[in-house]
C-alpha cells in the first residue's frame, strides 16, 4: 500500500467510527408517526457512501481492508462495553443500569450487527467494483445507487431478522425492514451529488482511479 495516499487513513477513520457508533446506538428503537426505526439509522447508511469512495477511488482490495478494521474495531467496542457492563459498580454509583441498559447490548443484536455489516458491505463494495469494469468507469451514479440497493437490502435483512425475529412482532420486524432499506436508499440517493465532488476530489489529489482487473472477491483474505 503506498504510504503516500493522503485520504486513506482519514476515510479508514472515519468509516471505522461510524461503524462503531453506529454499533452503540442500534439498540435504541425511536418511531416517527408509523415509522420504527433503529437508532443505528440515522448514521449507519453513511458508511456505504464511505465504502462507495474506498471502492471507486482505491479498489476493492484497498476497501476490504478498510471493512474488515472497522468490523474489528466495532468488536472491540462492543466486547468492552460488554465487559465494563458487567464489573460491580462502585459504592455511590447510581447509574449502573443505565450503562447496562445502553451500553451492555444483548450478544444477538450486536453479532447480527456484525454478521450484517460484513456481509452488505462486502457485497456493497464487488457489486461497484464490477459495475465499474462494466461501464468503463462512467455512469458513476449508476454504480453507487445500484450497489447499494443490493448491499443495503442484504445488511438491513440479515441485522433486522436476527437481531429481532421473536423479540417484536412479525409484523413490525417486516415494516422495520422495509422502512430502514427505504431510508437508506434516501440518504445514498440524497447524498449522490456531494458523493460525486468527493470522489471527483480524491481521485484528483491522490492521481488515483483503480479497476479491479483480475482482482479475486475473497472477502476474507485482509
């Protein structure tokens, strides 16, 4: 990896972050008018846009890394708020239950998290990755917009089904899902235009813009 790129490390950052925060607020289910919504939905679609950048800019090799720090990163996370969740509070500590509440979550939802996240931004990241070999690196929208209805309708199934089936009535864990895909699908539509001056930016500064010819899609080679 040359160690002159000048935005990698940040975008690594601030994917990872997202990722993470994203991770720590999802257990919080908020309603607008007959809208349920996890609270994970109002920063969680950013990171497709961040994995649309890495991918079209650096290459899927260059974003599948990116992934997979920020899976770990958003482990470590969890597995600490997990573990701090569970030491006896200190004697005049009164909030012990509000940090179990919010910060302990329930091992499902945050493995469902996991499993959802690598996987949709996996398929997310080839899904663009092959469509720009297809159109020969025009028709940007077309790859950013199209990407992600598959790789978000995968992310949002797989986390909303497990993370939820026989908790919440089936009813609203169907709704659930087809509100946060179409809200995702909103924020990546509304957000195209900026994608596109970032992207145009980026490849500009780093002297970059990779097609993955002959790249292998194992997600799971680092």
């Amino acid at each position: 990896m040359k160690a002159e790129y000048k935005y990698l490390d940040l975008l690594t950052a601030l994917f990872s972050s997202v990722a993470i925060v994203s991770g720590t607020i999802a257990g919080k289910i908020f309603q607008v008018s007959e809208i349920t919504l996890p609270g994970s939905a109002i920063l969680f679609p950013i990171t497709y846009i961040f994995g649309d950048i890495l991918t079209e800019v650096y290459g899927y090799q260059r974003a599948r890394r990116v992934i997979w720090i920020g899976l770990f990163c958003s482990i470590i996370a969890t597995v600490t708020y997990g573990f701090v969740s569970v030491l006896p509070p200190a004697a005049g500590f009164l909030d012990n239950q509000a940090y179990v509440t919010v910060l302990g979550q329930v091992p499902r939802i945050a493995e469902a998290g996991w499993l959802a996240f690598f996987i949709g931004e996996n398929v997310n990241s080839v899904i663009l990755s092959l469509m720009k070999k297809w159109t020969k690196g025009k028709y940007l929208w077309t790859r950013m917009i199209g990407s992600t209805i598959v790789g978000e309708l995968v992310d949002t199934t797989i986390f909303i089904s497990l993370a939820f089936t026989g908790v919440l009535d089936p009813s609203l864990v169907a709704k659930t899902v087809i509100y946060l895909y179409l809200w995702k699908l909103i924020v990546e539509i509304a957000l195209t235009p900026i994608t596109y001056i970032i992207v145009a930016h980026i490849k500009e500064r780093e002297g970059l813009d990779v097609f993955d010819y002959g790249v292998r899609y194992n997600p799971f080679k680092i």
